[in-house]
C-alpha cells in the first residue's frame, strides 16, 4: 500500500497543502514545531479517521482559518487499485451563522460531538471502529465500576454483581487469548528486529501479563472459570475499593532485552530501539493478516540513536514500499541511503522538495 497523494486544507499549522508522494523512502526535514508532526498525523489519520494526539477533533482546524473547516483528501494505491479517501472536520463552535460550512454540516445532529465526515471513493462511510471488542469491555469495565461504588454505598445489592461478571468473564476470556496469539505472533518478529538494528547486542522478548492468574495450559472454559472463581475471590476488596481489579483493563506487557525489564532499567536508545522493533513486528504481522503493506510512519525516533542503529534502522527500512520520516536533521545519514530518498523540508506549515 502506498501513499500516491496527499492534500491537506487548513490542518493543523498548514492551510493548504499538496503532496505527490508514491513508493518508497520520503524523509522530511525541519526545526521544531514547522509541521512535521502534524503532517504525520494527517497520514495516520487516513487509517481510522482518528487522531492519535488530538483529544478532541476540533483541535486539528487550524486556528487561523476563517471558516474552521478541515479537509484531508488522499489517493491510497492499494493491490493496483486507487481508493480515494476524504475526512471533513467541522469545528462547530467557532462557526459563523449561515456560513457555508455551517450549512455543509447542518444535517448533522446537534448532540454529534464528532462532526466529522468520512468518504471513501465518493462514497459516505462512518468510521470504522477498529477496537470495537475493546470498547465493549470498557464499557462493562465502567458500568461495573459504577455498580461497585453503589455497593459500597449500601445503594445495591452485592449479587447483582453476578451477570455483569457472566459477560466480563466472557469478553475477557476471549480478548486474553488472543492478546496472547498476538504477542506469539509478534515475538516471531520482534527478537529479529531487535537483532538487526542493535547490529547484532541485544535480543527481545515481549511477555504478556494479563491481570489475572491464567496457566498456559488452560483452554477457554478453564480460563473463564478461573477467572470467575478469581473476581469472586476479589469481591470484597473491589467493592472496598469502587474499581475493577481484574479484566483486559489491567493487563500488561514486559519488554525484556537480553533479559533485562526494558521498562525499568533500558537506556533511552534501547527503549527507543525497543520501541522501533515492535512497530516493525507490528507491520510485518498486519502484511501476514491482511495481505497488505502498511505505509511506516517514523515521527522523530533517530535523535536518541547512535550511528550504527541508525544505519542498520534505515537498511531495514528501505525494504518496505512506503516510508515517510522526519527529523530535524538528516546530517548524519549514510550518503548512499540519501541519496535513494525523496527529500523535503518542512518550514511553517510548507512543505518543499529538496
Ligand atoms: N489547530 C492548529 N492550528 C494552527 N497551528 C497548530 C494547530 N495545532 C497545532 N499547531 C501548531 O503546529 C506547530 C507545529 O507542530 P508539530 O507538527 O508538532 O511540529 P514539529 O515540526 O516539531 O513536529 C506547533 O507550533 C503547534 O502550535
Ligand atoms: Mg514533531
């Protein structure tokens, strides 16, 4: 898959901006806050149509823009075929009475605090709920906490408990092993990548810690429960405490180079380098399950290398269809590699070909 074009129109700190990209290795280059970021951002907006900074969406309409509208339009080639993507933001407070863009979006309803429009080759589409398993735990996560503050009060009965339990022990059943397959999965890459931008020092594993005790051995119904049999156990203390202990909330994950917990004792270079690996295990695992390249997005994560890593980080690159990357300076890059770059610099909101 690759980015063939990009426009942006007031996002951000760009009012209006046009990019003809393609395959392979683009690096963006530029001091602080010229729009780096922010053109990264756009890109992995095309994903899910979700910011990965923004709190709210209103925050990406560039603050100068008159009628605080945003638009992203993008042609994706995907398996020979062009899909043509458009994202609309409307921020509706900032809106001038009977301005077009109010009347654009005046079919949305007052009470969608989204406001926001997604097409997909001309045609409407809602945004694709990516974790959409996650935000139904969360939500049983949530109400059983509420109903735990109740029980404490007095204001409810203890056994009522019972059927929000049944669907949590469920749920979490089902996303605990496949959390686990994944992490299987992904330590079939990780532990190699690491290798190779570490020229060969350190070696990683991922372990996946989920909140509650789960013997490896366990199939599905053993699971769920012991699981059960364990928030019963936790009962007591959980309505003491109004939370909800147990569940896929609570889980974690290690990261052990060469054994070491990456979390507590890495060094920035090796936290980044960790950081770095699991990305590329992370895209190496969608190519398996979709059939289908993701375009690699690296904001920034060289200035914490050190030469080698960043030499053995780039050949490892160079091997994906599209990489687009920035930093605030290229200075100490392997020439060769350069020179098989597509070079721009990025300066207020502008972006320009070297
Ligand atoms: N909605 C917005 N409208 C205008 N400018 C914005 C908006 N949101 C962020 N900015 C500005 O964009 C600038 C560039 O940000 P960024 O892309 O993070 O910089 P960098 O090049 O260092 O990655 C920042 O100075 C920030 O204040
Ligand atoms: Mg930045």
């Amino acid at each position: 898959m690759n980015l063939s074009h990009l426009s942006l129109k007031d996002f951000r700190n760009f009012d209006q901006l046009d990019l003809t990209l393609g395959p392979g290795l683009f690096l963006f280059q530029g001091e602080n806050a010229q729009g780096k970021t922010n053109l990264l951002e756009a890109v992995a907006m095309l994903a899910t149509s979700n910011s990965f900074h923004a709190s709210s969406d209103r925050e990406i309409v560039n603050w100068h823009a008159s009628e605080r509208v945003t638009r992203i339009v993008a042609a994706v080639q995907r398996h020979n075929e062009e899909v043509n993507i458009e994202i609309v933001i409307f921020d509706p407070t900032q809106q001038e009475k009977g301005s077009s863009a109010e009347r654009e979006f005046q079919f949305i309803p007052p009470n969608d605090r989204q406001r926001k429009r997604l097409k997909i080759n001309g045609v409407p589409k809602r945004a694709i709920d990516l974790i959409g398993q996650v935000t139904v735990v969360r939500k049983i996560v949530a109400q059983r906490s509420a109903l735990l503050k109740r029980i404490r009060e007095n204001q409810e009965d203890p056994r009522m408990l019972d059927f929000l339990d049944e669907k949590l022990t469920e749920l979490a059943t089902m996303i605990t092993f496949e959390r686990r397959r994944m992490v299987d999965s992904l330590n079939q890459h990780v532990d190699e990548l690491q290798a190779i931008i570490s020229g060969g020092r350190e070696h990683l594993t991922i372990i996946y810690r989920p909140s509650f005790l789960i013997e490896p051995a366990w199939d599905s119904m053993e699971t769920l429960q012991n699981y059960r049999a364990q928030l019963l156990d936790a009962r007591r203390k959980e309505i003491r405490q109004g939370v909800c202990l147990l569940g896929p909330h609570r889980d974690d994950l290690e990261f052990l180079v060469n054994g070491v917990n990456m979390l507590t004792y890495g060094s920035r270079g090796q936290q980044r380098t960790v950081a770095l690996a699991s990305k590329l295990g992370e895209l190496a695992f969608m190519r398996t399950v979709t059939g289908e390249e993701p375009i690699l997005l690296l904001d920034d994560v060289f200035s914490e290398l050190d030469f080698s890593r960043r030499e053995y980080l780039l050949r490892q690159v160079l091997r994906h269809e599209q990489v687009l990357i920035t930093a605030t300076d290229f200075a100490r890059f392997p020439e060769e590699i350069l020179a098989k770059a597509h070079q721009y610099r990025v300066a207020s909101g502008e972006v320009i070909q070297c």
